[in-house]
C-alpha cells in the first residue's frame, strides 16, 4: 500500500510505503516498510519508489558523461575538480598512448574537459577518458553548478528545456552528469542563461515551471510573448498544461548530455578526431559503437560496381559480334 504521492516531500525515516511495492535510490526497507532516506521529493516508477535527494553531491559511476576542471598536475596524470567528494584523475595513457610528453603542454591548470567515468573502483578512485564521441577541452565560456540529481529537469524531456534555452540565448550550453553545465555565447546572454539555469535548479520541484522559464527568458531577452487568445473576443485564454513532469529519477533522462556545436570545443585525443558531434541533445554511445561507426568502408558496393563493369564490356563485346 502506497502512504505517500508523487512528489511529496519527505524526511528521512517516514513511511513511503508497504508490502507490494519496491525500494529504490534513497530508500530502504525495514521489515516490510519501505522508508525515506533523504529530505526529498517521492518518484514512483512501476511500483518501485525512488527519493529524488532536494540537495545532493555527484556521487560518479562508471560511463557517465562529465564536466571537470583540471586543479592538478602529477608525474603521469591529472587531477580534476568533477563536483563530487572524489577526485577525477585522468592517466597520461588516456590521452598520449605510450608517447611520452610534458603535461603541462597539452592540458593546464584550469583548464575544463568534458570526459567519460571509465571506472571507479572500491575506495571511489574515479578513472577519466577522452576516448569517445565529443569528448575534449572547451574554450572560453562560463561553468555553472547545480544539484545533479535535477540535471534531467534542466534538460526536460526529449531536450525540450534546455533546447528552449539554447535558443532564446543563442548560447551553445553542454551539461554534465555531474550537475556542471558549460555555457558559451554573448556575455550578456551567458548572464541569462546562467539565471534561468539556476531558477530551474531552484525551482525543479514545482508546477509550472517550464511557462515560468519561458517568460523570463523572454522578459530577459526583450521578447514579446506570443498571444495567441485576445481578450477582447470575450473568450478565456485556455490554460497551457505543464509539458513536462518532474523526471529526476527516470532512467530515460539520466545519460543524456547537451553536446557541443561550435568552434569553441577541442578534442582531446586522436581516436576522437574523426567522430562528428551530434547537433542536439545526444545519448552518449556505448564504447561498442565507435567500432561499427570506424569501420565504414563499404567494400561490397565496391565489388558490384566492378561487376556491373564487367558486364558492360561483356554486352558490348556481343554487340561487336
């Protein structure tokens, strides 16, 4: 039996449910009482209910698509700042191979990379890469830090939010697993993007909040809002329904990563040179993948065409006869 609804709030310890019903992220089962482990809001997903924490550190698991700035030089890696407890380290291999060459002269201090989670083991050692589709340094732009747990809702569904506030601010914006989000545009418009992107970090829990977001961005931008009903017709404007639920905790959203589209984001390594970066929001591909997509000669085509070259000759040959 369900004791709560979708998106209260709880505290650690109350009651979410009974018997039938599964314990997810932030929760624990006592007896048959499935409890809160968090101040936070209830997510229920086929029977198994979820905590979504309302503040919370990025706590890294293998495969996940990261911001970090780089706080650390040693003999054969780098350390990064990743918004979590641990420390990312990014080993010298990841990025040279076997070549041996001075850090400092491909990454520095300060310096902000996108990179993939390649392990963590028992004691949180969280390994980093650059070996993957879109996976490099950024240039320029600010960073932005907000609760991981409400990067799904920053991002909405199927990209809708923050591909509205891409396009009010004309800003190319990345956002990491691990809550850092990189903007790049307009001074002015950075500042923008910036205060929406924290409203909805703010604001993630509530109602509304994608009509809220949007009439900001256009009070922010000097935009009119569209009216679409007129009063004068002495008909009511009919309300807009929310499009998009509070998803912090489906797994749909949760590997989702704002790709970068312009001039202003280096690769890091060579294998990743050659891969093309998706133009809107992308799921970040599986290692798998970038072998299917290396290998895309075609040589079969290429032997039917010789065939059909052969068989030309063929009828002109019959022909001369």
């Amino acid at each position: 039996m369900l004791l709560v609804n979708e998106k209260d709030l709880v505290v650690p310890g109350q009651v979410l449910a009974e018997n039938e019903y599964y314990p997810g992220r932030g929760t624990f089962k006592e007896d048959n009482r499935i409890c809160s482990s968090f101040v936070g809001l209830v997510s229920v997903r086929n029977k198994k209910i979820n905590v979504i924490p309302l503040q919370s550190k990025y706590i890294p698991k293998r495969g996940d698509v990261v911001i970090g700035e780089i706080t650390d030089i040693r003999f054969s890696m780098w350390g990064l700042d990743i918004n979590s407890p641990y420390t990312g380290l990014l080993p010298a291999s990841e990025v040279f191979g076997k070549d041996k060459r001075e850090l400092e002269s491909v990454f520095d201090i300060g310096d902000v990379l996108l990179l993939r989670v390649v392990d963590v083991d028992e004691v949180k050692k969280v390994k980093l890469g650059l070996k993957g589709r879109g996976l490099g340094k950024f240039r320029d732009g600010i960073l932005v830090y907000i609760t991981p747990t409400k990067v799904p809702r920053l991002i909405g569904k199927r990209g809708s939010m923050i591909n509205m506030v891409k396009e009010k601010t004309k800003c190319d914006i990345v956002v990491g697993q691990n809550g850092v989000v990189w903007i790049k545009g307009e001074a002015g418009m950075e500042r923008i993007a910036e205060k929406v992107i924290l409203m909805i970090d703010r604001e993630a829990h509530t109602s509304g909040l994608t009509d809220r977001v949007r009439e900001l961005l256009d009070r922010l931008t000097g935009v009119e809002p569209d009216i679409q009903v007129e009063e004068s017709e002495g008909t009511e404007k009919p309300e807009i329904p929310e499009s998009e639920d509070f998803e912090e905790g489906s797994d749909e959203s949760e590997d989702v990563v704002v790709s970068p589209e312009s001039e202003d984001f280096e690769e890091g390594s060579d294998e990743s040179e050659d891969l093309e970066v998706e133009p809107e929001n992308v799921k970040v591909d599986s290692p798998g993948s970038e072998s299917m997509e290396e290998g895309t000669d075609t040589p079969d085509a290429e032997e039917g065409d010789g065939e059909a070259g052969d068989a030309e000759v063929k009828d002109e040959n019959n022909s001369e006869r």
